[in-house]
C-alpha cells in the first residue's frame, strides 16, 4: 500500500490495535467506505504496527489466493439449492399469510 510520507517518526504502539485489524480487514475485502479508507490510510502514515499488520494481511491473502483452485459449482447443486430455497421462500409466504390472519382474527 503506498504510505504517505510522514515526517514525525512512526508509533511503536497501536491504541485501537483490534479495531485496526478489522478495518484492515475491510479494506483489503473491499468491504470499507470510502470514509474509511480514508481514515485508514491516514492512520497508516503514523502507526508500525498498523502497516505492518496491513503488510501481513495482504500477503496472507495473496498467497491464499494462489493456493485456491477456482471451480464452478456443480449444475445439480445449484438445482438443489435453488429448489430448497424455493420451499423455503414458500413456507414463510405461508407463516406470514397465517399470522396475519391471525391478528385480523384476535382484532376482530
């Protein structure tokens, strides 16, 4: 990741080492904000310990990522899926449409 460069020296100590860990998780799944990605990368222009565990996540992601064999799932498991979902989206069709009977009963 490119660091800003920082003329005061780096943080030997994360305070909110936890919740770094998380937001670097974040954002090395593309699941942080913009917001947060920017705060994180201010924070990474200060804190050893946070480009650090950054560093580390990104390699242990990289490396997982070229040990993974990427295959499509099978035809006959997307039919059992979608069919269960199917049975499953029809219960609870059925359970709403119960209770809502049910309050226009007790109301009545």
């Amino acid at each position: 990741m490119n660091v800003p460069k920082n003329t005061e020296p780096l943080k030997k100590h994360c305070e909110n080492h936890e919740k770094c860990m998380q937001m670097i998780q974040a954002v090395l799944d593309g699941s942080a904000t913009e917001q947060e990605i920017i705060s994180f990368k201010a924070n990474m222009g200060v804190c050893l310990p946070c480009i650090e565990g950054h560093d580390l996540q990104k390699s242990i992601k990289e490396a997982l990522q070229q040990k993974i064999e990427k295959k499509c799932c099978p035809e006959s498991t997307l039919s059992n899926i979608r069919q269960k979902l199917g049975i499953a989206s029809a219960l609870l069709v059925f359970a709403a449409v119960q209770i809502t009977i049910f309050k226009v009963l007790l109301e009545s």
